[in-house]
C-alpha cells in the first residue's frame, strides 16, 4: 500500500475509531461523515480486511482494526510531531490550530484575537465555542480553555484570569417582586439557574458568610423558574426582567455598568474566585502556533489581565 496516498483513509480510520463515529470523526477532521466513512471503506478495500464492525447504534474495532489502530495512532503521531519540528525551524508558526473554548468566554476571548491574528498571520484559528469538556487526546484538540479542576493527568495547564460569581436581576423584576435583604428572603423570588451540560447538575448559588461574622445562613432552595445549560441564556432571562440569575462578573460588566442588571446581596458576593485555565496534551510535541497560543492567552488573559472585582467595582 502507497502509505502517503493513503494517509486521508488513515487519518479517518483513527479518528472514528478515536470517537466511535463517522459523524464526530468528520467534525475534528473538517469534512462530511459520508466522506469519513468512504475513506474507511477504501481503506479496508486496500487491505483486504474489515477494521471496523458497523451497526445501526455503534462501530466498533474488529481485532485486526484494534492492531492496525494502535500502529496507526502511532503513525499520525509521529507525522504531525515531524511537521511541528519543521515549522519550528522555519521560525514561522503557521497552520490549523484547534481550539476548545467555553461558550460564555468569548466574551474574553473575541476582543483579543484581531491581535493574536495579526501577529500570527500563519496560523488558522479553528475555535469550537462549547460547554462540553472535550477529549482533547482522542478529538484532536491542540488547547483548550477551562475552569475548574484538571482531573486528567494527561492534561498540563497554566493559569489564566480569576472571575467571580455574582447574584443579578433587572431593576424592573426587583421593582415588582422587591430587593432581597438576607438570603433567606431567595425563597420569595423566581431563581433563573445554570445546569452543568456535563454533569447535569444545577450550579450552587455561592454566598459568602454575613459581614458580622456570623454563621452562614443556609441559602433556602429557590424556585427554579428557568433552568438553562447555558450562561447566555441565564443572562437573557435577567436582562428581560425573569429572576434572579448567578452570573461570572465579566458576562454582566457592562449590564451592571449601564444600569440594565443590579447586583443582588453585595454584601453577601463570594470571596473565593474561579480561574480559567489554558490546557494542552502533555504527550505531544508543544508545536509553535500551541505554544504562541498559549503565550499570547497567558499575557492577555492571564492573572494580571484581570483583577478580581469587588461587586462594588462593578456595580
């Protein structure tokens, strides 16, 4: 077998058998399931065997498919770290660059990237905006921004800017339903909440301890008039006048600043903070346009680029 004029075939066979589907295999290569699974047949007419069980639920590697996958992860593996080392010599980073970003930052990440574009001309920023925590590894995911913890150790990370989670809702709803006082008047108010695509889970309204020093006053559970899976939507439902919703402090900056959202219990805003963090594969060569990537995201969006605010600075 010609292995060069082979290596789209190849390339499709690792990546279904990566993701278990010709449909998610085609959206990390940038081409049509239909094309993916053609590949693969081709592929398999070539060798003789079948590398791949099919089935209306599910594909599956046959044990030939299983060996040869191995070979091949190895293969691709070694190809793409070859590439990396001449782009490095060339001095020139360039070439595709995916990128995993959650959805509500590119409210940070839009306004940098002209900058990042004209310094790197080279290099073609392929950027999937989704709640959903990737497989870096197994998808072809050369960076990835996230918050939270790094369970998997096959991920390195450097960190990026903190933000805060702040109570919000529109002068109109609070003109209607009344400000809260303590956390315990919540229990009178619709709630918009955030659930976790994930985990499903619904995300805790943090608050701090009362400024007195006294103990913390359990937060009474809220009517859940709207539950999204996504913040941009917890923004909307404030903005238009449906709750109270818990907001990262740079999604509602400029509401905040304009009058069209309040915070609710300042004094009760958390003092603890969550942290973005750029991530990467520690198994592979950290080829140029990774590491400009993440150079670049450390000095504009790094610890320094922003302060933790107070709900004083924003409000």
């Amino acid at each position: 077998m010609d292995t060069a004029a082979h290596l789209p075939g190849l390339a499709a066979f690792v990546r279904t058998a990566d993701l278990g589907s010709f449909v998610a295999a085609g959206r990390a290569l940038g081409i049509s399931a239909s094309a993916v699974g053609k590949a693969v047949a081709r592929l398999e007419q070539e060798l003789g065997v079948r590398l791949l069980q099919r089935s209306t639920r599910r594909i599956a590697l046959t044990e030939e498919g299983r060996q040869f996958h191995e070979r091949c992860r190895r293969i691709l593996d070694d190809l793409d770290d070859a590439r990396a080392m001449l782009s490095e010599a060339a001095g020139t980073p360039r070439g595709r660059l995916r990128v995993s970003v959650p959805i509500v930052a590119y409210h940070l990440l839009l306004p940098v990237l002209p900058e990042f574009l004209e310094r790197y001309p080279a290099v073609e920023l392929d950027i999937d905006f989704n709640d959903r925590v990737v497989d870096l590894i197994g998808e072809g995911v050369d960076v990835a921004v996230r918050s939270g913890d790094l369970p998997d150790s096959r991920l390195v990370s450097v960190p990026l800017r903190h933000y805060r989670s702040i109570l919000c809702a529109s002068p109109g709803y609070l003109a209607a339903r009344g400000t809260p006082a303590t956390a315990l008047d919540l229990a009178d108010h619709d709630g918009i909440c955030f659930r976790y695509p994930n985990s499903g889970q619904t995300m805790a309204w943090p608050l701090a301890e009362e400024a007195t020093g006294s103990t913390e006053v359990s937060v009474p559970r809220l009517r859940r008039a709207l539950v999204f899976n996504n913040m941009e939507a917890v923004r909307g439902a404030a903005l238009g006048g449906l709750g109270i919703g818990c907001m990262p402090d740079f999604l509602v900056e400029g509401p905040l600043r304009g009058g069209d959202l309040c915070i609710v219990l300042p004094h009760r805003a958390p003092r603890t903070a969550g942290r973005f963090r750029a991530v990467w594969p520690t198994s592979r060569h950290l080829s140029p346009k990774v590491r400009v990537f993440v150079d670049f995201l450390k000095v504009r969006l790094g610890e320094e680029s922003g302060e933790l605010r107070t709900p004083g600075d924003l409000g």
